[in-house]
C-alpha cells in the first residue's frame, strides 16, 4: 500500500504555536505507523505564504514582503528537525513549482467554464480570509478572531462552486471522501443541505492584496485568492504542474491521500478543495483526519489573541521523545488544555515510573535468564495479543491515543506480573519470553511515539520480526528517561 500524507499549510505572518505542532505529530504517527509495516509513504508540509494578512504584518514593521516571509519561513521548518518529524518534502507558496500547479489548475477549472467575472460584496474576515454573514457573527464579530469584519466590495473571479457540491455530498456519504471523525462527516452533509453555500470568490485586487501573491494569468489587476492559491499546495508539491508529472501519478493518483487539518478549516478542506479538483478532472482526497484545538484554559490558542504556547517553550525543557509522547496521549478529536504540569506528570509517571522502569527491570532480568529463548510458548498470550490487536485497529483510524493507552495499560501489567513473580530472582522461559515480546511491542510503537528511544531497544536487543529464539547476550542498558 502506498499512502500521501499533507498537514495543512501555516501562514507565516507570527511565530509558530503547538496548535500546529500537534496536527504536525499527528501525521507523523500515521506517516511513522504507515512505514513500519512496510508501506510506501510520502509526506508533506509546508508554508502559506500569500494573502493580505501576510502583506499587512510585514507592512505593520516597515520590512519587505519577501524578507519578511523568509524568515518565519525557516521557524516552521526547523519544527521538522526539532521534533522529530519525517516529512519528505516542504512545499512554500512562493516557489515557482507552487505557482505552475496554481496555474494548471485554475485554466483547467476555466476550461470547463468554471471560473467567471462577478462582483461580490460582503463581510471579509481578514484572520479567517473568509466572508461572514451577518447571523454568523458573534456581537458583530468574527467568532474566532474577535475582530469586526471589513465590508468589502470589489469585481473578482468566481468559482462555480455549488456545482459540485450534490456530487462533493454523494462522495462523502459513501465515503469515497472520508471524514474522521464521524461528527464532522455529518457536520459537512449539514452545510451542504443548508443551501447557504455559495460560488466562491477566488481573487483579489492587486490592490488590496499589496500586490503580493500570484496575479491571475492574463489579468494582473486580480491576485489569486487565498484559498485557490494555498489548496494547491498539496498537488503543487508533487510537481502537478508540470506535463504528466511521475510524482503526482504516484502520490496521488495511485495512493491513499490522506489529508490533516484543523476543524477551523473543515469547509475549505471538505468543499472547496474537492471541487475544484472536480472541476479539473482530478480525484480527491481518501480521507478527511479533522482533529479539534489545543487550547489554553480552555480558549482555542491564537495569535490574534495573544494566548499562544509555542514549541520553542518546549525545546531544552524537555526530551522530544517526552514531548512526542504527550501529544499522541492526547484524543486529537477533541480538545485539550495544554498543561506543563501534565507534561511532568507524564515524564515522571508513565515514562519513568511505569515504561522506563519496565525496560530497565527486563534488561535486568535478562542477566539471570538461559542464554537461549524460545519465543514460540508465552504467558500473558491472550492479555498481549488483545492489547496489540486493539492498537493496530485504532491506530489505523489516527486514533493514537487509544494505541498508547492500550500499550501503557498492558505494560502496567507485566510490571505487576514482574512483582508477582519475582522474576529479578529467576523465572520459566515462558515468563521471559512473555517480557520479551512486551518490550518488543514498546520498540514496535516507540518508532512511532518516541523514535530515539525505540532505536535504543532495537540495537540492545536486535529483536527481528519472526525471530523463534532470542540469544540472549545480557547487554547492560542505561535507562531510558
């Protein structure tokens, strides 16, 4: 099986915050699950770096466009490195290859007379780039930037949008467009039945855009709206708009594209994007990974509102592997309230006390143990395989949690079966191998939650899939938090 893997792309107008970070880990433990059981795996991301609000922060502190979007640039990259993330590719809005898909795309779209001139006027949402109704707003407000919106009035290109939207609806009742989870599935059935949706405006002014961002092809008094502009990226990235492009024929035409975004972009992800990719011949995404915010005492962190946690605050106060670990512990359709003290109950409790101490006491054991282990006969069989069954069904839903939490319970367990049997002074070779296969599965899934102490496993015990017997050659081993 072969699979694509696309986070949604950042604007770059203000430091990154963990809200980012976690849809980043969140596609990178379906990306790390996916390749270790040996699927072929290609996963993207990257930055937005066209719209207005990126003209009006650079504008705001008097520094060019292009420098300024260069370096907030480099902050969402070194994110990758910092925490571990194994992205393949990272695509900018401002590359020519970005710029040649957005191009295809749209004079395909406009072949099938899908893109027309109208004048549209309406309430914009600068933070959002999107228009509001006026039912929509909370005390005059939009409801997630608590500002007031601009009334706005201009000549743009439209893209027939309610077109596709009875077919967008039959897809995702089959789900031949996946939505996870269920709520949001229905949610999107819901704004479509609404019949509130409209065409969509897919331009700008070269005015009011500051003249930044990509000009209508033979028309360079409009600039590429937004939402046209930075959906592309997922394609544009595997070179789509060049001439029969291997890339995009593999990655996406004959892959499982699976596609993770926040729920504040559930409309744009779930109904712009496939249309247009109807409009053009293209086929859409498999499936829809939707996960909710990380909030701050319980409001949605944001820049506009000043809340932000970011993972700067993260690095040097903890282990990445501490940190990669929280996150996937967190159910990500739902929100959660960010907490350093939830940080250090975690390090202290299930990492050290718990996971840690299980690793540290089997190496130990291990020293009283025959120097030959059959793995073929195991106590605790039905326990582990339930536990290692339950987190392959999950985990290929993206629902990591309920992975870690099947893993941590099952290795609670096998700690208290070590107290049980007193195993430190001598056991059967049933009970060995019993522990044996359960720090084989820590290994297994650490590559996905904390990969550098998964590869310490790995190289201590050189514990190979199907192996029968285990050679035992009592390694010492330094603990692991």
């Amino acid at each position: 099986m072969r699979y694509f893997i696309t986070t949604t792309i950042p604007y770059v107008n203000a430091d990154p915050h963990i809200g980012f970070l976690w849809e980043l880990l969140i596609a990178d433990y379906v990306a790390r699950f996916q390749k270790s059981k040996g699927n072929e795996v290609r996963f993207i991301a990257g930055t937005d770096e066209n719209g207005l609000k990126i003209a009006q922060a650079a504008e705001s502190i008097g520094k060019p466009t292009k420098d300024f979007v260069d370096e907030y640039v480099q902050k969402f990259f070194d994110l990758n490195t910092q925490f571990e993330i194994s992205i393949d590719d990272f695509i900018r809005t401002t590359e020519k290859r970005h710029k040649k898909g957005v191009y295809k795309l749209w004079n395909l779209c406009k072949k099938n007379g899908d893109i027309y001139e109208d004048t549209y006027e309406g309430l914009y949402c600068v933070g959002c780039e999107d228009f509001y109704r006026t039912e929509d707003l909370i005390d005059g407000k939009c409801p997630d930037h608590k500002k007031e919106p601009e009334l706005i009035k201009e000549k743009n290109y439209f893209f027939r949008l309610k077109k596709y939207l009875p077919e967008i609806a039959r897809l995702v009742k089959e789900d031949k467009i996946r939505i996870l989870p269920d709520i949001k599935k229905q949610e999107v059935l819901r704004m479509i039945a609404s019949g509130d949706i409209g065409d969509l405006s897919i331009s700008r002014s070269k005015e009011r855009s500051r003249g930044w961002g990509i000009p209508v092809e033979g028309d360079e008094n409009q600039m590429v709206y937004v939402w046209f502009d930075a959906l592309t990226n997922y394609i544009s990235a595997l070179d789509f708009g060049e001439e029969n492009s291997k890339k995009f024929e593999t990655y996406w035409n004959n892959a499982q594209v699976w596609q993770f975004l926040g729920k504040n972009v559930l409309k744009f992800h779930a109904l712009y994007w496939p249309a247009m990719l109807l409009s053009a011949g293209q086929k859409t995404p498999d499936v829809l990974h939707v996960h909710e915010f990380v909030t701050n005492e319980g409001e949605k962190m944001s820049k506009s509102l000043g809340n932000v946690v970011a993972p700067k605050d993260l690095l040097g106060k903890y282990d990445v592997n501490i940190t990669r670990y929280y996150f996937a512990k967190q159910n990500p359709f739902a929100d959660f309230n960010f907490s350093f003290h939830a940080f250090e109950q975690t390090a202290e409790g299930e990492l050290k006390k718990e996971i840690g101490n299980f690793v540290s006491r089997v190496f130990g054991i291990l020293k009283k143990a025959p120097d030959s282990i059959s793995l073929e006969k195991i106590v605790l069989q039905e326990e582990i395989e339930k536990a290692e069954a339950a987190a392959i069904a999950s985990s290929e839903r993206g629902e990591f949690h309920v992975a870690l939490q099947e893993i941590y319970q099952l290795v609670k367990r096998a700690n208290k079966f070590i107290d049980e049997k007193q195993l430190w002074k001598g056991g059967e070779e049933t009970e060995y191998a019993a522990l044996l296969k359960i720090i084989s599965l820590i290994a297994f899934w650490g590559q996905v939650f904390s990969p550098q102490k998964a590869k310490r496993i790995h190289d201590a015990l050189n514990l190979k899939p199907g192996v029968k017997t285990f050679e035992n050659k009592r390694i010492a081993f330094d603990p692991l938090f």
